[in-house]
C-alpha cells in the first residue's frame, strides 16, 4: 500500500468486514441448517465430513464468498502493519 490512511479509515474498513464477515457466516451456517438442520458452527468449518455441504454448490459457493472476506480482512490487516 503506498498511501498511509488515516487511523479512522482503517478502524471503519475494519468494522464494515467485521460486519461482512459476520453476516455472511450467519448466511454460510443458515444455508448449511437448510441441507442438514442438525448441523453447528464447529461441523461446518470441515464440510467434507457432511456428504449434504460437500455437494451443495450453493453451500461452497457462499462458504468461498466467507473465505473471500476472510483474505480480504488478512490482506488489510498485513498491509496496515507494513505502513510506514
């Protein structure tokens, strides 16, 4: 990053993906409750233990979108660490 942002932007960035982040893993355990309703936070982070996520594109799909955010916040985070 070769601009410094002020410390307020960085503090909103990082509130709004905290928000995001949340969201879509409320949408990623909902959607997962859909296929198998027995399902839990924990079962979903290995979803090759449950035939029904595993072969549930609309499942992985939302599941990479929540990864996506997750690189997304890493990336942020390093980059603001690095600023002069």
């Amino acid at each position: 990053m070769s601009r410094v942002l002020e410390p307020k932007i960085e503090e909103e960035l990082e509130r709004l993906l905290d928000e995001m982040i949340a969201h879509q893993r409320a949408r990623v355990l909902q959607h997962a409750r859909r296929l198998n309703g027995a399902l839990t936070e924990d079962d979903i982070q290995q979803p090759h233990d449950f035939p029904e996520l595993a072969g549930s594109a609309e499942w992985n799909y939302e599941d990479g979108v929540l990864a996506g955010y997750q690189a997304v916040q890493a990336a942020m985070r390093a980059a603001f660490r690095r600023k002069p």
